[in-house]
C-alpha cells in the first residue's frame, strides 16, 4: 500500500510498538519523524555499536523525538544480535496482542531476516502481530561526479544468516539463487565463492520498481554473468513492491529445483523483496540463506528518500 508521507498519520493507526533502525541514510529517520508517535505505547530503536558519524547523528533525531528505547548491537556478530532481539521483545510487557509496526528501510538485511524469524516463532506469534513499512529511494548512488557513483566495495565475510543455515543433502548439487539489484562486485563475488552447479540470477519486474531506467541496468548485469559464469541456468522476475509476489517467486523455484539442487539465496535486492526471501524459507529448514557483509558503505551518496513509503498490514503481506 502506496502512502504519500503526509497522509501517513491517517492511513496508519492503532500501532502499539513501533521498532526502527538508526543507520547512515537520511531514510532511517523519514517514519519515525512523521508518524504520530505520542500514540504509540512503546518504541525502539536499534542501532550498530561503533557505527558511522551519522548513523550516530540519526540515532540522536530519533531520540529526540522522545521515547525511545536504544537497543545497541555488534556488527557482523548473528547470534549475539539474534540474543538483544529476543531479550528484549520477551521483556515487553501485555496482557494482549501487540501490535508492531516495523521500519525495514535501514535494517541490515541479515538483521531483518534474524527479526523476522524471531517474530515468526510460535512463542512471539502469540504475542505480536507485525506490520511492515518501509521508505523507498527516490534515486541511488546520487553524487553529482559519476565516478563515486556505487553502493559499496569488498565484502568482509558471507556466511549464512543465523536461523536460515539450510539442511542440504550430500548427494545434491548446489543451485545459487542470486536476487540482483545494483551491487554487481557483491554478487560477483558471492557467486565465485559458491561456485554452484547452478546459477538463478532474478531482476526486479518492471511494473513493481520505481526505477525503470535500471531494467536496462538489470538486463546488462544478466548478460555479463551469463557470458562469465557457465552455470549460468535462467533468470526470473521478482517484485521490489510486494512481499507476497517474490515469496511466491521463490516457492515455485524452490519447488521446481528442490529435489535436484541444494538451494542457497542470496537477497541484494531491496528490503522489501528481502522479507518475501524470508517468507518463502522460514518454515523450509532445506533453503539457506547468505548474506555478504560488505566492507565499505558509499555514506555520502547512497540514497535519497522518496515522499511516500510502502505500507503492509499483516493481513496483506
């Protein structure tokens, strides 16, 4: 659900627990400052130890809106970060269903996918029903001297999220599962560590991204990585707008390929088609996840916020 930013306290109401992230990008502050917060009975914020200048500066906007609790966490350490999740959504107090409103936008992907799975658990279905929103870029990589145009460079370590490690069958070969986005060292490189039998690489479906010209860009990526890597088997389409639409994307290549393929994914997509990945592998212990920590972050020019954001309701995911 499409919402321009000044219609966002109307269309979004009866949150009892809102939950962001405090990162480098301007889009970590866009929700909390226009929501309507005095509402809303609980609200935290997490934020990386030891993290960049304005991810520090972000944090502090957030705190001064009021209210927040500051859930602090190491970089690139999962299952500590998996241990202040739980702790702290357990020491919420309820005597009936809560009602969270999570902002993804500035999540880590491994962060996100950790927090979805704890909220998927049967303990905390029982206690929390979760709502997603989420601020789109309006453009990437948008410094004014073409060549400081990129995300980021090097990866640190890919390792599997903890909660979605996979149980593959020796006999099996292994089929990545690559969902691209504008990041081509990173999958470059997740792709050569993996060296699978088979290779899926998915672009984003025209109709659900708000960066058309990067259909091109998309179509360039899939050329250069089907002339380069021989295990090379197909592309696929998935949505950067709905949850629903890239979960079921990925169950049908789960269950076209599973009897074959041991299948790894690798979301570098945004964050919306991120949770449909998480969707569509937490109830499968067979599928595992990656994720490619990166070593430098492109915190000057990364993104620009758009003047609306996606909303999903737990009843329309």
């Amino acid at each position: 659900m499409k919402i321009a930013l000044r219609d966002l306290q109307k269309e979004v109401k009866d949150i009892d627990f809102f939950i962001c992230s405090a990162g480098f990008e301007e889009r970590s502050t866009v929700v909390a400052k226009h929501l309507n917060l005095s509402d809303i009975r609980h609200k935290a914020v997490f934020h990386i130890n030891n993290s960049y200048q304005l991810s520090e500066e972000n944090l502090k906007a957030i705190q001064a809106l009021g209210g927040f609790k500051t859930i602090n966490y190491s970089k690139n350490e999962p299952i500590l970060t998996y241990d202040a999740i739980y702790d702290f959504l357990e020491s919420i107090e309820h005597n009936k269903i809560v009602n969270v409103l999570l902002d993804v936008t500035t999540f880590t992907r491994e962060v996100l996918l950790i927090m979805l799975k704890i909220f998927e658990s049967e303990k905390m279905k029982s206690k929390y029903s979760v709502s997603f929103i989420y601020t789109p870029a309006s453009e990437y990589e948008h410094s004014e001297d073409f060549s400081e145009r990129w995300l980021t460079k090097g990866v640190r370590e890919i390792r599997s999220i903890f909660g979605y490690s996979g149980l593959h069958t020796p006999s099996k070969k292994l089929m990545l599962i690559v969902l691209a986005g504008l990041e081509d060292e990173r999958t470059e490189i997740i792709i050569e560590s993996f060296e699978p039998n088979a290779l899926l690489i998915g672009r984003p479906s025209l109709s659900s991204s708000n960066h058309p010209k990067l259909d091109e860009k998309a179509g360039y990526t899939i050329k250069r990585f089907k002339a380069k890597f021989p295990s090379f088997l197909n592309e696929f389409q998935f949505s950067c707008n709905s949850i629903r639409d890239t979960q079921c994307a990925i169950e049908v290549l789960c269950n076209n390929y599973g009897k074959e393929y041991n299948i790894c994914i690798a979301p570098l997509n945004n964050k919306v088609s991120t949770l449909g990945v998480a969707k569509a592998c937490i109830n499968n212990e067979n599928i595992q996840v990656c994720y490619a920590s990166a070593n430098q972050y492109n915190i000057n020019g990364y993104s620009k916020p758009s003047d609306y954001i996606i909303y999903f309701p737990t009843e329309i995911q």
